[in-house]
C-alpha cells in the first residue's frame, strides 16, 4: 500500500506521515511550491527548503510542484472567496489536493496523507470545508487526518483495512501541546515553520496586493516578488515606488529591477535607500519619488538629498535635488 504524504515543512505534516509510516504505509512526500510562504517569505521558492528538510528527516522521496501561475489566477479571482485578507485558503486547498491527486494517479498510490486538524484554521479546517476540498478535489473518502480522524467520519482506507483507525488520533483546535509533546517522542526537533502560514494572511501584505490588483491587475511574479521587501507607495495611478528598508532590502531593490523600471539612490556621500520605481514615470513623478526617497536618507530633513537616478538597464544616470518631503506628505502615498 502506497500514499501520498503532503508534506508543507512543518511540525503537523511531519508527525502524521510519521503516524502512517509508523503503519507500514509506503510513503511519497508531496508539496506545492508559491511565492506566497511564511516560511520563507523572501523567496519566490517557498516552502520547498523547510520540505526538503522534513522529507530527508522522514526518508522520504519529495515531489515539488510550482504552482505560482496557477495560484496567481486563483488570488484575483477565488471561486470561494477571501478569507479576513487576501487569503483564498479554501481554493489554494482545492489546488493542492487535486495536484497531490495527480501525483497519486502517477504514482500508484490509493490515498492522501495530510496534517491537517479540525477547526485549527478557521477557513480551511471546518467540517463544511473539509468535505468541500475534497468533492471538489475528486477525494471523496480517500484524504487521511491522522492528528483528528477520530472526530471525522472513516475513511476509505480506514474502512478497508488499510489503515488502523484506533491508532489514529483526535486532536482539536488551534493548541499544539499535544503536537510538539509528539515531536519529543519521535525525536522531531527542527521544525522551521511548527505553525505553517501565508502572506496572503498578512494585512500589509493584503494591502500592497489589493493595490497591485487595482492598479495592475495584469500582475506576475516579479511583481509578487518585489511586494515581500521594502516601503511601498502609490505615487500615480500608473506607477509606484518601492523603497528598502536595509542594505539586504537596497541589494534586493537592483536584483529584482526589470527592463524598465527606476532606479533611485542617493550619491556615494549620503546613507539612504535604493529605490526601485515600476511603471509609467513622468518628470512629475520622478521628482515625487526624489522627495520621497530623500525623507528616508540621513540628512537634516529640511535639506533634500542629491539623488540619481536611471531607467534600467540603461546605463545613463541623472541627478537631481529636490526637499526632502515631510512625513506628512510621504503618508500621503504610503500604501
């Protein structure tokens, strides 16, 4: 008997593949690679680290999937609506469970495995929605939750044999006690990411992404990308800038520039930020990001900073010195 275990990085995903392994189940770890991970939330690759981690603890074979461009399509229309941000938590389920689907398909196996607990995620973890992913996945019967199968109705496997119900578990809501006095047990002590999560739950990433959808609702993942870092403001209906925070986040502003956009930073004798602009920039708007960018250098704030700028990849460079704008003002175009 062969499942597949989906496998996210964190604790409760590693301790029911273990619960099944521990069963005399064949195992294969699957995950679904997006830009939108908490694990890693820099990084356009995800979760795929803290999986890959969790898998070889497991002995376990990882298939990863990238699923951003199908994600992308799904946050800015989710058949099931948000949840309290920009969080489409029961659609991004659907997807997994019918891409997990596809793997057991190709693989021969006879059921999902998953670490999923009843009523720990408010949107997703509902007996409603639980049934709901599953119908709508075409996994009528066949997802194993070995952290709660005692609180849901059996199983496919469990009602044939495959599984033993009695040696799964019942555990409820948002406390991990139980979980991580488990993980001691097994001997599972590097979980990176021991509660999951997703940017789409965060109300200033929310935030940023309701505007990108706006403004530019023709969005891709580069755009995504740039949202993780960085001081964002609306400076026109067609254009915004993006302003580092750090050394790491002015490094991240050139490595994310595409042909195209602005670059914005002070001259060598002045600590401040890169800037990175992405749309249509006008003469007006080029000064407004100079005003801006100028507020966050380290100078006195009546005195505007010397700043250059270029269109990349151009090599051509321009200076400009305008007032620094108050923080008044610059609030005006924070996102």
């Amino acid at each position: 008997m062969k499942a597949i275990a989906l496998i996210s990085g964190g604790l409760d995903s590693s301790l029911a593949a273990r619960i099944i392994q521990d069963l005399g189940i064949e195992l294969l770890a699957f995950n679904n690679r997006s830009p939108f991970c908490l694990c890693n939330h820099r990084s356009s690759t995800g979760c795929i680290n803290s999986a890959l981690t969790a898998a070889n603890r497991l002995n376990l074979k990882l298939v990863s999937v990238n699923v951003t461009e199908e994600l992308l399509k799904i946050v800015k229309k989710p058949k099931f609506g948000y949840g309290s941000n920009m969080n489409p938590c029961i659609d991004c389920r659907i997807l997994l469970f019918k891409k997990a689907k596809e793997c057991m398909q190709k693989e021969g196996a006879s059921f999902i495995v998953t670490g999923e607990v009843l009523g720990q995620r408010p949107m997703s973890q509902r007996i409603f929605t639980i049934r709901l992913i599953e119908k709508e996945a075409g996994l009528d019967g066949l997802v194993v939750r070995p952290l709660c199968a005692k609180l849901l109705k059996p199983t496919i496997p469990e009602e044939s044999g495959w599984i033993d119900r009695n040696k799964l578990l019942g555990i409820n809501g948002r406390g991990r006690k139980q979980q991580i006095s488990m993980a001691r047990e097994f001997g599972i002590n590097d979980y990176p990411c021991p509660s999951g999560g997703c940017l789409l739950t965060d109300p200033g990433f929310s935030r940023r992404l309701k505007d990108l959808m706006r403004y530019a609702p023709d969005f891709s993942p580069d755009d995504i990308n740039l949202l993780k870092i960085g001081r964002h403001f609306r400076v026109s209906q067609n254009a915004k800038l993006v302003v580092g925070r750090n050394e790491i986040e002015n490094q991240k502003m050139i490595n994310l520039a595409i042909p195209g956009d602005y670059i914005f930073m002070p001259e060598e004798d002045v600590a401040g930020p890169t800037c990175l602009g992405r749309g249509e920039f006008s003469q007006e708007t080029i000064e407004m990001s100079c005003g801006i960018a100028s507020r966050y250098c380290d100078l006195e704030r009546s005195v505007g900073a010397r700043l250059i700028y270029m269109r990349f990849p151009e090599k051509q460079k321009k200076t400009i010195e305008l007032p620094a704008f108050t923080e008044e003002r610059v609030n005006r175009f924070h996102i």
